[in-house]
C-alpha cells in the first residue's frame, strides 16, 4: 500500500494531484508549523497582465509556530479570488462548463474560519472532478510524536503502508535509512516530462494551480498529468 503525507495546499497545481493519485491513501499533514509565503495559502494563476498570485490573508504575525490546522482567515477573500479567475479564464475551453462547480466552491470556502477546511473544499473538490480514487484522511487519525521523519514513519506504519511517496524536496531532511529499516519503501517523485496544453495569456507555465489546466482542457486534464518521467525509486545517494 502507498501512502503520501503532504501538506494541505490552496488550489494546488498539477503535480500536487498527479502525486496523490498514484497513491491509495493522502494524509493531510496539517498538524505541522505553517510556512509564511509557502503554498498553504496562495497559488498562481496566468492573467492577461502575467502570471498572478492568488493569496488568502490569514493571520500570521505573531503566531510563528501556530499549526496549519490552526491558521484563521483574517478577512473575506472568496469573491475577490473567483472574480479574478473569471476575467482571467473566461475564455478558456472549458470555462463556461466548470465555473458553476468552481464558483460553488468558493461561495462554501468563503464562509469557513480555517485556512485547512478552505484547502479542503477545493482538495476533495478537484480530486472529484479529476475522478482520482485516492483515499483522504487527516493527520489527526493517526497521532504521532518525534521529528518530522519519525512522525511520518509513524503515519505510514499506522496506516499499514509499505511504501511512502513524497515530493523531491523533501530528500534534504528525510532519513530514508529509518524508512527502510521499519519496512517501509521511500520512493521519490519526478515532476519531468509534463506534456504542454492549450493555455491562455502567452508563454506556457507549467508552475500554476490545476485550475488552469481544468478550465482550458476539461475533461481532458489527466491527459496533461501523464508524463513521460517515473516514480525514483532509488536511495537520495545514488
């Protein structure tokens, strides 16, 4: 059984679900320190006037070490955000099919406090639309203790994983050795080899949220996600 233990993010790109989809379980790991200026809540879109970020404002100063699961919602953001996607993808292929579904989704994420039930709402959201049979759970249902590594492994271990499936950025502090002496497989992800798609707004940028993607190909967006690049299954070393 493969597991992934990842971070919630807002309105992640396409390598976030391509991840999570070759997985059988996703545990929200939102019991971690929030990141100022990290995905948890922003993403980029293409505009007419270039590429864009999209920001929830939480609030941050002074709470360094708060948990994303404890990250509140400063002030109303969900129109201004769905607003800004309309005037820059109302003429993309597939926009007028999907906005009723997208617009849904931030009228619901507009009314929530936490920053990880908004991610939340357009996590399962997207994983519906994408048809991805992933298994979602929070990192609450499996408590864990120790360093980041050890609280991972403990994760997996509890989930009944034998393999673990993180992002590449992760091999500068992952102890793959702990990993494989408790029996659990480390396999590392290659984000190489992305096929391009119709985008609006010139240059072609792979680096922004999915929703770009499903606006512009539909139901044609798992097309895109499949690449020519593979899973690395080899130890950060060789």
């Amino acid at each position: 059984m493969r597991i992934c233990i990842i971070q919630s993010c807002y309105i992640p790109w396409k390598g976030f679900f391509d991840l999570i989809g070759r997985c059988d379980e996703y545990v929200v790991f939102d019991r971690v320190q929030y990141a100022k200026r990290h995905w948890h809540n922003r993403n980029k879109i293409k505009t007419a006037n270039g590429l864009q970020w999209l920001t929830i404002p939480v609030l941050a100063k002074g709470r360094f070490e708060q948990p994303i699961d404890e990250v509140q919602i400063e002030q109303p953001w969900a129109e201004k955000h769905w607003r800004t996607l309309e005037l820059a993808y109302k003429r993309a292929a597939c926009f007028e099919q999907l906005a009723p579904t997208v617009k849904g989704w931030y009228e619901r994420a507009g009314k929530e406090r936490l920053l990880t039930d908004v991610n939340a709402i357009f996590l399962h959201g997207i994983v519906g639309l994408l048809g991805l049979k992933t298994r979602i759970t929070r990192d609450t249902a499996y408590p864990a203790q120790g360093t980041k590594t050890e609280r991972l492994l403990e994760i997996a271990r509890a989930a009944g994983a034998d393999c673990y499936l993180s992002g590449p950025s992760a091999r500068g502090y992952f102890d793959e050795s702990m990993f494989t002496t408790a029996g659990v497989t480390p396999e590392w992800m290659s984000y190489e080899g992305y096929p391009e798609y119709p985008q609006l707004h010139g240059g072609f940028e792979h680096a922004v949220t999915i929703l770009d993607l499903l606006f512009n190909t539909g139901a044609d967006a798992l097309r895109y996600m499949s690449r020519t690049g593979q899973v690395d299954r080899q130890p950060a070393s060789s």
